[in-house]
C-alpha cells in the first residue's frame, strides 16, 4: 500500500539523499535471492553517479551506497520491488507488489516514480455488504487490507409482538398474508436506512483516507440502494460489483476484486479519453501548449499515457520544463539538463495543485495518436462542475 501521507513524508525528506528504485525478484511467486542482473546494473549505475559528483558529494554517496548494498547483499525478498531512501538521517523502505523502473538518484528524494505508480494504481475504499454487515476495506496494487466493520443488527422483537395475533392458552397464530408482507416491507425499510448510512460512511471515509473512488460489492437488492444514497460528488469514481462475496476471507477477495476494478478502471479511463479529446471549450491536447499553461498554473487537471516518452530539458535554477532543445532557460538563463516528462509531471502536478490521472490500454492509445498527454484549463472545470 502507498499512502497519500506517506508520499507527503517522503518527499519532506532532506535533499543529499541517495534514491534507489530496484526489481527484487521475477514473477515467480517462490522467494529466492536478489536478480542478479539487478544488481550488476545498480553496482554500474552507482559508479556513474559518483563519478559525476565532487569530492565531497562523492564521499557521502559513498557512504549511503555501502548501506544499501550491505542491505541487498544475500537478501531474500518478498516483494516484487523496492524504493530505498538513504542519508546522513535517513533509512526508509517502501516494498512494492509490482514492478518498477530501476533508478538510481542522487539529490532530493525522487519520488516522481512513486507519484506515477500511485496514479496508476490508484487506492480505492471497497465496502462488502451483506445481511449480516459490511466490511470497509482498502484495495491497492491489487492488495486488500481491512479498514473497518459494520454490523447490521433489525430489532424485530417488537414486530413481532404485535403480529403475533390473538394468543389463547398456550397456542399462538402465525403471522402470514398481509401481515407477512407487513413484517417483509419493515424488515426491508431497516436495511434501506442501514444502507443508506453504510454509502455515507464509505464517502466519508474516502475523504478522510484520501482514496480515488468507492466500490460496493454485494447482492444487487443491497449495492443499488447504497449506490442511490451515495453524496453527488462521489457518484463520478463510484463502482459496483453485484457479487455476494461476503463469506470470503480477506486473502481470497483481493483475488476476487483485481479483475471487475480492472475493467471498471479501464471503461472509467476510455470516457475520460473520449471527454477530453472531444471537448470543443477548456481542453488542452497540444503537448507544449499543456506544459507551458501547467506552470502557469492555468492547468485544473492533467490525462497522461502511461507509456508517454516525451524528452524535456529542465532548467537547473528554476525548474522551468519544455522540449526546446535550447540548453539555456528562457525564463531565467540558467544552464538546463535533460529529464523525461515522467521525472518532472508528479512533480509539476504537486507544484500547482493539478490533478494526475495516468491511463493505460485503449485509452493510452487513443490519447498517444493526440501526443499523449491532455488537461482541463481551471476556468473551464470550474464552469463544467457549476
């Protein structure tokens, strides 16, 4: 799992920093030691970072990168990647269950890979209903780790009391006809109310955990009353699985749930694509004109692929990104060096406040034929939510 809080504290980090991002093992679900193609490409990338640094600068490097290799050397892991943050003051791990880009930085905390994967495999808060409660869970990576339970508790003690009928000696009339339909229509009522308040709970706890959108999962007479009583501004990232999985431990339902999130993720990304890219006010698809309004601040929120390559030059003093190729920023005149937009987009996107949505399959290619990336000019997102 990868927090929003977690992503805030690691890009808090001191600068001096050596980041590594490295694939600990294949796909093969046994454990066995560290890819040694892994780490004959980390030993060589290492000795290229040094050898661009000043004495002192080296020296520091030095030091964070024996750390790291004695921490590497012999290990067994258990997940299918790992980010290492590595200073003076520092030593944090983030283990990942899907593969990354081997990196290695010295510097800041590059976290711009992080903040990729994590609009790529964005946390939803998943709610499994059935008669009996519901369970609010946190799925990411295709991972799911419990949040809270609800229990659903229908008092009908006092129903049926009173539709017990007559009682004479020790016989009593069963409750049947209109008073069984009576009885049902009560005992429906309780759980439209008890599922009424589980949606509002679930939104609340989408904003509270910072999570991109709600699935219910469960018997379509409980998920479409809770999908009704959904707030208005969670309807757009809201997603339904008519599944009664309640009986299914933790384990099994992360199984269960990456194949109907996929496809909700992929439907939910196509219309996306297909808005923006037939937008006749507001939309931006032209690369240079997008960048250029991004740090202008102008830019509500941005549509990327997530196989977009584009090569950028960034400039050393004020960061300022394009694809000029000239080697001296125009805003300020400072020296430049080459970046990928993937380096300096999360990075650009936290600066001005820009949503980041990363898409794949159909939708990526659709988006490609346009160059790649698109977004929504603030006034006219503004005016579209009004």
């Amino acid at each position: 799992m990868l927090s929003a809080d977690q992503l805030e504290s690691l890009d808090k980090l001191p600068e001096s920093l050596l980041t590594v991002y490295l694939n600990t093992r294949q796909n093969e679900p046994a454990r066995h030691l560290l890819v040694p193609t892994s780490l004959t490409w980390l030993r060589k990338e290492a000795r290229s970072v040094a050898d661009g640094l000043n004495a002192a600068q080296r020296a520091q490097f030095e030091t964070q990168w024996s750390r790291v290799e004695a921490f590497l050397a012999g290990r067994h892991p258990h997940e299918k990647a790992l980010v290492i943050f590595a200073g003076p003051h520092v030593w944090q791990l983030v283990p990942l269950a899907v593969k990354v880009e081997n990196e290695i930085r010295w510097g800041r905390p590059a976290i711009s890979q992080l903040l990729i994967l994590a609009e790529e495999h964005r946390p939803y808060c998943v709610v499994v209903v059935d008669k009996t409660g519901a369970r609010f869970l946190r799925y990411q990576f295709g991972e799911v780790v419990g949040i809270q339970n609800r229990s659903f508790t229908v008092d009908v003690s006092q129903w049926k009391a009173k539709d017990m009928g007559h009682v004479t000696g020790q016989k009593v009339h069963k409750t049947r006809g209109s008073q069984r339909d009576s009885f049902d229509h009560r005992v429906e009522a309780q759980y439209a109310r008890l599922c009424g308040e589980t949606a509002q709970q679930a939104a609340d706890l989408c904003r509270r955990e910072k999570l991109a959108g709600i699935f219910f999962v469960g018997a379509s007479h409980l998920v479409e009353p809770m999908a009704a009583d959904i707030p208005a501004e969670s309807r757009e990232s809201l997603g339904i699985i008519r599944e009664d999985f309640g009986g299914i431990d933790i384990t099994g339902l992360g199984h269960r749930l990456v194949t109907p999130i996929r496809e909700w993720e992929r439907e939910h990304a196509a219309a996306l694509v297909q808005k923006l890219l037939h937008a006749e006010h507001g939309a931006v698809t032209e690369p240079d004109e997008l960048l250029a309004q991004l740090q202008r601040g102008a830019i509500a929120s941005i549509v990327v692929a997530s196989d977009c390559r584009l090569s950028l030059h960034e400039c050393d003093q004020c960061g300022w990104a394009d694809r000029a190729a000239d080697p001296v920023c125009p805003k300020c005149g400072a020296g430049r060096h080459g970046v990928t937009l993937k380096n300096v987009l999360p990075r650009l996107a936290r600066k001005y406040k820009t949503q980041l949505c990363v898409v794949d399959g159909t939708a990526a290619k659709r988006l490609r034929e346009a160059g790649g990336i698109g977004g929504w000019r603030r006034q006219a997102k503004q005016a579209a939510a009004g």
